[in-house]
C-alpha cells in the first residue's frame, strides 16, 4: 500500500474496515490486552500471551513441583535451550541445530563476538555502529580489551551520517557487528549486502536481532550471515527476562570458541571432567543452567509464533507503520512540527516509527497517562512499536487523536510530566 493511496479518504472506519479484514486480527485475542490501553510498546516489551500464565504455572506445579530434579530429563530441561533454539530457528531464517538460548543479549553478545574475532587470528579492528544498542558497544569494549594481548583491539565506529561500512572496511577488521533494526529510528539494514560487503574485506559479521526477530522476515542463512544474537521480550513477548538466543552459521560451528566456557557448553557435562571440551555443535554457546521458568513463558509465545506466516506479519506491519506516518504527516506534522525520522522507504524500516520532538519525554508521558503507551529514547525520540498480532488499524487511528490531543492542549508542559522515571 502507497502512502498516497491511504491519504485521500482515511477515517476511523477506513480503519475499521482495514481490522474487519486483516487476516491476522483473531491473532489479538491470544493476548491479554488491558482496558483502556493502546499498546505501542512491543518493541520494548512483548504483551502477555494468554496462555502464558498458565503454562508457566503448569512448569512450576507439575515438573518443579511432582517432577522434581527427575524432570532435568523426563521434562527435557537439559534439552531446553536447543529444543526452543529449534522453535526460533524458522523466524530467523536459521536451520535446526543452529540457534541456542542464552542469558541476556548482552552476555549474548559477548559470547558470539568473542568466538567470531577469534575466527580471524592476526586482525585487530572491530567495526560498530555508532548507534548500536549502547549495551553492544560496552560489551566490545570488553571483547576489545580481553582479545587484544595487552592492546586493546581497534574499534571503527560507522553511522548513517558517516564515516561509511565502506570507508573502514579493510584488510585489518576481523569482525563487524551490527544492529539490523535501528532501535532508535526503525531503520533496517540491508542484512545480505551488508554481509556480503563484510566478507569481500574478508570479515565475519554478527548481526543483534532485537528489533527485528518476530517484526520482520529474517534470512540469516539466505544472507550468508556468521553470527547473530537477540532477545525474546519484544517482539517475541517471552516476558520480562525472557533469555537471548544465539545463532551461528554450521560452518563455523566446529571451530568457534566462545568466551565463557561453562559446563552446559561442555561435550560430556556430567563426565564432570577437569578439563573443558566444547560440546558439538550450537550447544558449544551454552554456559550454565538455564532459567527454566523464563523460558517457560518463552514456550508459551512460540506456541502462537508456531501458528504464524511472517510474510503476513510483515505485510500488516508495514501497512500498520505507513497508516501512523501518514496520519503523523496530515494531521500533526503542519500545525506542531512534530515528524518521523523513521525511514519511510519499506526495505529500509523495521516495525517502529519514532516521531522527534524537543520535549519528547513529557509528551509521551502525558500520552501514557492517556492510556497510549509507547516510550522515549534521549535526546527527543518518541518510539512507537506496531506489533501485527495484537495492534489493530483503528488503535493507530486512537493513537493519533491521542497525540493530536496532547499536542493542541499542551497538557505535556504540566510538571508532573517532566519527572523521569529510572526507566524512559
Ligand atoms: C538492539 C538491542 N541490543 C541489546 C539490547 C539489550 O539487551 P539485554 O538487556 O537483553 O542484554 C537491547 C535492549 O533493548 C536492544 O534494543
């Protein structure tokens, strides 16, 4: 759908009717949506999934509680992070075997770029984004620091507005890692000609898949890609603390060593050897026990990630992202100035739209305290996440009067608005 073809008549019901027949809309009600809520947050944290509670209770009840230290094997917990790697393998384009949950992306992150620079012995640059998730860039400082001998390695920044991939990519970059979905602006990157690029210079890439697993189609494989890593609380709606996962292409498998060598990545765990062998395969990423009652909200959100087309997915995202600009650019962007930075070429965005705005904070406050939840990234972003299997038309269309509201009123300059929580 053009931006153009939606400009002409769009109304509430326009919006309604684009609900009456979009394919995904009984995904809703397997979620638990609040009254008097309009959830635009997902890119932050997932909305419950209505079965969750229950499934979870079940873990906790019937194999913690009956099963005991029995269920390690009859429950398959030892299992686990392989078997639900297995379950995210098909929204990110990976095979079987080839995805492991791990703790946070963080420690994720960590883990994965280790194991890729230690895959080019003998170069010393590792290339970042400057706007990368800023927890990936204290993790490099690590990597930088730990695999330098003494030294640390050479970090090269790159943004959009330059210096360029192209500009720092030589001979002496061993890995670049980057964030497919900007979780700032939205804008995504091409993942196959990046990856191609990176291995022309003779580089291994590790992508972070948090805004992008469960928003947009993934093709790891497709791309050629090395490493990726990511997180189950958005998009994916794990829950709170839901673990990463991490993914790595089977042909570095054999020869990857990751940084933390614990005895759930070992080949033999219950050899209880003195000394580490890595285990076969993905399972090699693992480190210690895992948190069994988080990825037991994860199961549960797979569930209804098993029953999903991610083309679908997409396609209502996209349409979902051009209805709010395009409402954005008629409705609010004349009279206070208030515009997305989100890049409206569809190859380029994930399924956010930020909207900048000097007093971004207060203004997305006083949304909140409206009911309309999204957040806010410093300086002047306001985020908003469409997240197809719970976000209807006519919740963008409400979204909008909201902040139509919020702006004519200027409600957002009360004081009360302007108090920061630790979290934004
Ligand atoms: C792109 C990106 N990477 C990493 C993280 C942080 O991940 P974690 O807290 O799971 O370590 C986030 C959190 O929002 C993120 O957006």
């Amino acid at each position: 759908m053009s931006t153009t073809s939606l400009r002409p008549a769009i109304d509430r019901a326009t919006c309604t009717a684009l609900d009456e027949s979009d394919p995904l809309a009984p995904m809703r009600e397997r979620f638990v949506l609040p009254d008097g809520v309009i959830y635009l947050d997902g890119n932050s944290l997932g909305v419950l999934p209505r079965h969750t509670a229950a499934h979870v209770q079940r873990v906790i009840t019937e194999e913690w509680g009956t099963g005991l230290i029995r269920s390690w094997n009859d429950a398959g917990w030892f299992a686990k992070p392989r078997t639900v790697g297995d379950r995210i393998a098909p929204l990110i384009g990976a095979d079987a075997g080839e995805v492991v949950l791990g703790d946070s992306t963080s420690a994720s992150l960590f883990q994965a770029t280790v194991a890729a620079v230690r895959l080019r012995p003998g170069r010393r640059v590792i290339v970042a984004e400057r706007g990368n998730f800023p927890t990936d860039l204290y993790m490099l400082e690590a990597v930088q620091e730990l695999l330098g001998g003494g030294t640390p390695l050479e970090r090269r920044l790159i943004s959009d507005d330059g210096p360029t991939l192209d500009d720092v990519l030589d001979e002496h970059v061993a890995v670049v890692v980057l964030t497919q979905v900007d979780y700032r602006t939205g804008r995504m990157h091409d993942m196959a000609e990046v990856t191609r690029k990176v291995h022309a210079a003779g580089a291994l890439v590790v992508w972070d898949l948090c805004h992008s697993a469960g928003a947009v189609p993934i093709d790891l494989n497709g791309a050629d890609a090395d490493f990726a890593v990511g997180c189950t609380y958005k998009y994916l709606n794990g829950g709170p603390g839901s673990p990463s996962f991490i993914w790595a292409a089977t042909r570095h498998h054999d020869a990857a060593r990751p940084a933390l060598t614990g005895w759930h990545g070992h080949a033999r765990p219950f050899d209880f050897t003195v000394d580490y062998a890595p285990a076969p395969g993905i399972e090699r990423f693992r480190v210690g026990t895992p948190q069994l009652l988080s990825v037991a909200g994860l199961e549960a959100s797979l569930d209804i990630w098993d029953d999903v087309d991610m083309e679908a997915v997409r396609e209502k995202s996209l349409r979902l992202t051009e209805l709010f600009m395009s409402l954005v650019d008629t409705r609010l962007t004349p009279h206070w100035g208030i515009e997305p930075v989100t890049p409206r070429e569809s190859v380029r965005r994930g399924s956010q739209v930020s909207l900048r705005h000097e007093d971004g904070y207060a203004v997305m406050q006083a949304l909140i305290e409206r009911g309309v939840i999204g957040d806010f990234r410093a300086p002047d972003l306001i985020r908003f996440g469409f997240t197809p299997l719970y976000t209807s038309y006519a919740d963008v269309w409400d979204a909008v009067d909201v902040l139509e509201d919020v702006l004519r009123t200027e409600i957002w300059r009360e004081p009360r608005f302007a108090r920061r929580g630790t979290v934004t």
